[in-house]
C-alpha cells in the first residue's frame, strides 16, 4: 500500500513505525475471513483491512472523527487478523499507533472517560483486592451484571504456597487482578513448578505488565509499569539466580515479551527491557520440562473431557498453538479443543467485555456454544480474563490448566 504521510508524521519514530506496516498491507482482504467483529457486524470499517485504511487516512492528514475512534474502539486486539495475514502485516502495533493518534484528536464523552479512567486506576490499584473480597460475599446481592464480575467464594480460596529451596529458580509474575480473583492460579503454578524441582520467586514491586494502561490507550503510564517491573527484577535477573521470567496469564505473556520493543527509545531501560523479553515464557513453554519430571506423578482422568479455549494472546499474540492440548494429552488427559472456533477470540480481550459489552457477549456465548458441543466436564484455558468471561456464561467449570494438573499430582 502507497503512503504519503502528513508533514506531522514524516520523520517521527511513530510515523516511520506505522508506515513501514502499513506498506506491507496489500489489500487483499483474507484477514476478513477471521476477523471477529467483521463477522458479526458485517462493515468493512470494522474489519482489519478498513481499520488499517482509517489510520492510514489518519496519517495522512485526515480529519478524524468520533465515528474512527469507534471503530478502533470495537477492535478486540485479538490479532486474530496477523495470523492470516499472508503479507506478515504487524496490525498490533500499527492499531496501538491509531489509537494514540486519534485519541489525542478526539474527545470522548465525560462517562466514557470515567469509565475507562476507573478501570485503569482501579484495577491496578491495592484496593482491588480487598473490594472483590467484599463483593464475593455480597455476589448474591448484586445485579446481575456485576456479579458476571465478580468470583465465586470458592474461587478466592488459594491453597498452600511451596516453601522447599530449588536451586532451579525461575521468576513468576503474580499479575494485578489475577491474586484477587483467582489466587489458586499462582499458588498452582508454584506448586506444580516445586514438584518439577523447579522455585517460584515473585518480586513484590512488581504488578500489572502494563497492558491494562496500554489498551487504554494510556501509553505513558503503560510504559511506567513496565519499568516498575523490570526494576523489581532486575537484581534476580543480574545476579543469574535465574533461567526465566514465567507468565501464567498469556495477556501479560504478550505484554512482557513485548518490553524490548516498546521501551527501544528509552535509553536508560533499552536493554534491560530487551533482556526481560528474552527471558520471558508463557507457562505452557515449561511444558515439556514439566511432562518430563512429572510423567509418572500424574494420575490423569482419561474419561472426562476437557475442552481447551486458547487465548488470541497465546494463539495470534504468542504465536503458541497446539502446546498446551499436546502435552495434557501425553499425561493421559483428555482434551479436545473445537474445530471451527478455535482461532476465534471470547469477547473477553481485557477491559473490552466492560466497554463494548454488546459485541463481548456475542463472542462469549458464540464460543461456549461450540464448546458445549463437545459435552466437556470442564473448560480449561491460559489468561484470567479468558477464563472470568466464559465462566460468567456457562455452569461448566473454567480452569487454568495448571491447576488441573496441579490436582493430578500424586
Ligand atoms: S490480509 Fe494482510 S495484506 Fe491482506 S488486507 Fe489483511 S492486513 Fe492487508
Ligand atoms: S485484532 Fe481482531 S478484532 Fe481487531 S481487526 Fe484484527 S481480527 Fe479484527
């Protein structure tokens, strides 16, 4: 695709980032075929190829309007459309630029701007904890959609946490909203990561990996979280105490393994960001180190079926597709995953089931509808949003495959 940049883009780190995407783009249009939300509404601007249109307009010197920001406000960041892509077009990061730009150019709506202000202060802040604490116990009492929100008693219920010293040590993210809503999550992963020989350290400074920021089009403050992160890290990192940084939630997964680039320009943290990226796997990464050690500790039920719902962050973000199903399956679970959804997003992609909840909903019940023709006893998945927004449409329990095999461990 031809570009001609406006005099205020031309020559900036930011202009010459979304020209070099844009110019791979070459209109043919297969990133539609999986495109959610092109499917569901049926507009070319709310689709890959007319977003990457609308910010090339952009760019260009358009005049942005409300009507632009929407339609790059209903784009879940599934990525969905990168995998497609036969011309290796870089959508995420040219998407993050085009909302940037037009936020800068367009005012939202006072409740609009409240909304998004109160998830990014409130689910990173220490209150969240204890607030979802209180709404556990009241969860009877509220409506309807605040309890699809809200965790079950039982959800919040933990267990023990590994004390034994390995001197193979990785460092875990514990995450910001997960240890609130499923803090069994974390203490699974350590605990299956003990039996495998394997130490958990979580440095306490560090907390959200910045995504929830970034997605709200927070960019600045994205970046300080990411900083804050790699500071808390970075005397395991030098001190070669360990050989990974785990992530259990593919969404920070994304993020983290994405530090590298987001922080280039920044001198005093290019290389440190750069080394975390490195060091950065998701959990399911750890897969065929774990089979190996565990192989003959598991006790697996091969009689009740689990489906896998693989999160657009590990599926398209992470480009990791198969692992996770492939290994349960060599421990003797049984687990399937659907053939016509698979590479469909849920609706969840972070704050989106908040702030497009319409369209969140669709794909939600869309996806446990052919999940549910598998007949599953449970539904297993790899991000906390993932697994909070199925669960709030289904009976069926939705896990972390961790913890599955953390219960299988004799
Ligand atoms: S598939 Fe790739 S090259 Fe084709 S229109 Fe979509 S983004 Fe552009
Ligand atoms: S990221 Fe997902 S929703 Fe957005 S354009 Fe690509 S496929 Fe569509």
């Amino acid at each position: 695709m031809q570009t001609n940049l406006s005099p205020e883009f031309r020559g900036t780190q930011q202009g010459a980032t979304a020209e070099a995407i844009l110019r791979k783009c070459v209109h043919c249009g297969f990133c539609l075929a999986t495109c959610p939300t092109y499917q569901l509404l049926g507009n070319e601007l709310d689709g890959p190829r007319g977003r990457i249109y609308l910010i090339k307009q952009v760019l260009e010197g358009a005049t942005v309007t409300r009507s632009t920001q929407q339609h790059l406000d209903r784009c879940l960041t599934c990525r969905s459309c990168e995998t497609t892509c036969p011309s290796g077009v870089d959508y995420g990061h040219l998407i993050d630029i085009g909302r940037q730009v037009i936020d800068e150019r367009v005012a939202r709506p006072t409740r609009e701007k409240f909304v998004r202000w109160l998830l990014k202060v409130g689910l990173t802040s220490s209150f969240f904890g204890p607030a979802i604490k209180l709404g556990a116990l009241l969860r009877p009492m509220l409506p309807k959609t605040l309890q699809n929100k809200v965790p079950l008693p039982s959800d919040i219920e933990s267990g023990s946490w590994p004390t034994r010293i390995h001197a193979r040590k990785v460092l875990l993210l514990a995450g910001c909203v997960q240890p609130s809503i499923r803090p069994n999550i974390n203490a699974a992963t350590a605990r299956v990561l003990d039996a495998a020989g394997i130490q958990s350290l979580v440095a306490g400074k560090a907390g959200c990996c910045g995504a929830i920021r970034v997605h709200l089009n927070d960019r600045p403050g994205g970046l300080n979280d990411m900083r804050r992160n790699i500071d808390a890290w970075w005397p395991t990192i030098e001190s070669n105490a360990i050989d990974a940084i785990i992530m259990n939630a593919s969404g920070c997964g994304v993020m983290v393994k994405d530090y590298g680039a987001a922080l280039a320009a920044d001198a005093s943290y290019a290389k440190k960001a750069a080394r975390v990226s490195a060091l950065t796997m998701d959990l399911s990464e750890l897969l065929p180190d774990l089979v190996s050690a565990l192989r003959t500790r598991v006790i697996a039920s091969s009689q009740q079926l689990m489906a896998f719902h693989s999160p657009c962050t590990l599926q398209h973000g992470q480009r990791l597709l198969g692992g996770v199903e492939r290994h349960l399956q060599s421990l003797g679970f049984k687990v399937e995953v659907t053939l016509s959804e698979n590479h469909q997003c849920c609706g969840s992609a972070g704050t989106y089931s908040v702030l497009e909840p319409k369209i969140a909903y669709q794909l939600r019940d869309r996806k446990l509808a052919e999940i549910g023709r598998l007949k599953p006893r449970c539904i297993i998945s790899a991000n906390i949003g993932c697994i909070q927004h199925l669960q709030s449409g289904t009976s069926i329990p939705v896990k972390h495959w961790i913890e599955i095999l953390d219960q299988a461990i004799v």
